[in-house]
C-alpha cells in the first residue's frame, strides 16, 4: 500500500492525532500524585475550603480570581483568563510569565507531561 491510497493516508493521519489526544488526556493517578506535591501546601480541593490560594475544587473552566475570600493579585483580578486546560498549562509552566504581577509563589512546573497529568486530575475534582 502506498501513501497514495486514500486509506493510508487516513491511517497515517490518524495515526499522527493519537499521541496528542492520549497526552490531553493525562494521567489521572500521576495528576493526584503531582498535586500532592506541588500543590497541596498552597490549595485544597475541598470546595469552600481555601488555603494561602483558592481551592482548586471545580479550577478547570472556571474565570480566574472568581473564588471568594481569596486575595488576589490585581494581575489576575484584571485579566480576562478562564481557566481552560490550555491556559492552565501556559499558567502551571511559568506562573509569572503567564500573568506578570501575579502573587503566586511557585517557580512552574518545567514537565510537560507531569502538567498534562495534573490538569487531567484538576478536571476530575468538580461537583
């Protein structure tokens, strides 16, 4: 078969699209571990229940600086960012780039997969 015929070609672009969807999905148990790692000190997951940050209980869609009795930076209180899984990978990689001004205390996480892994798990814990 040749890359001429319609069905390998098909193959061939479908083949290309699996590792991109298998890695937006992520590793949920990974997620839960990078989270306990990076995250826990700072945010809970327990909706209402906010530590030195928000809660990230329902983090994933929702507009940034929303949850109340948080303070925010006004970086973030005037942006425009809801919190898709494609903002959150540019936030979770370099927090101060992605929002100059912002009062989060974390350097980013440099791992492309461990960030997939942690918004797959982010998208689990809503209501």
């Amino acid at each position: 078969m040749t890359l001429h015929h319609p069905h390998a070609l098909i193959a061939l672009a479908l083949a290309a699209l699996l590792p991109a969807a298998a890695s937006a999905n992520g590793d949920v148990q990974h997620g839960s571990d990078v989270f306990a790692e990076h995250c826990a000190e700072c945010h809970s997951l327990k909706q209402g229940k906010n530590k030195k940050g928000p809660t990230l209980f329902g983090a994933v869609g929702r507009k940034a600086a929303s949850v109340a009795d948080v303070s925010y930076s006004d970086a973030l209180k005037t942006s425009s960012i809801v919190w898709s899984p494609e903002q959150l990978d540019a936030y979770l990689a370099l927090p101060k780039k992605a929002v100059p001004g912002g009062k989060m205390k974390y350097d980013g996480l440099p791992d492309p997969k461990a960030r997939a892994d942690l918004i797959a798990f982010l998208a689990t814990v809503k209501g």
